[in-house]
C-alpha cells in the first residue's frame, strides 16, 4: 500500500469520525433507540407512521454536566404534533404524551 493511500484512508476516516461526533443528538438517538422504539410499541405506533426522530438533551440545574435528560421529539406521518418521550440520562422513560392533534387514547396530550 502506497503511503498517499495510506494517508487518504485515514484522511476519510477522520472526516467521518468527526461528522458522526458533530451531531449530539444522532448520537443521543442511538443510545436510546430501543426505549423510543418500546414506547411507540406500547401505543401501537407503527414505525411506518415515524417520520423522524429529535433527541435532546436537557440540562437541570447547576451541575449540567451530570445532571440531564433526553427528550425524544418523534414526528408522526398521522398528525400534525409529536409523540414525546421524556428520559433520564440512562435512557429510562420517565413520561412520554402527545402534542398537536396526535391523539391517543390513554395518553395525555397538550
């Protein structure tokens, strides 16, 4: 293997580790897949009615850098609103309700 070959691999390779890193809440999406998928499950939301998925992180209080939560802003092809999902740092769901004319039953909606 030639030296600028060498060189241009882990050229790409930085360039797309940086641009995997760049996005937060891509990253916070894949941590916490599996409990956003479960919630939608519980109230029969098909993954075919997912039009995407935000997550962010939210601060509490002085110590931000240990003390937060997720928020999962999922937006449905159904309706007009979001299905949210609130979590602990760790992913746990803690509350998750609807927004907009996404309606449910059993499920509070501001």
């Amino acid at each position: 293997m030639s030296l600028r070959a060498l060189f241009l691999g882990c050229l790409f390779s930085l360039a797309s580790a940086t641009a995997l890193l760049s996005s937060p809440q891509q990253a916070h999406a894949v941590r916490c897949e599996a409990q956003i998928n479960a919630a939608l499950e519980k109230m029969s939301v098909p993954q075919s009615d997912v039009k995407s998925v935000k997550v962010t992180r939210r601060s509490k209080g002085a110590k931000s850098a240990s003390n937060y939560t997720y928020d999962a802003w999922v937006r449905l092809n159904s309706c007009s609103g979001y299905f949210m999902v609130q979590m602990t740092r760790y992913c746990y769901v803690m509350d998750s309700y609807t927004s907009g004319d996404c309606d449910f039953s059993g499920m509070t909606n501001y």
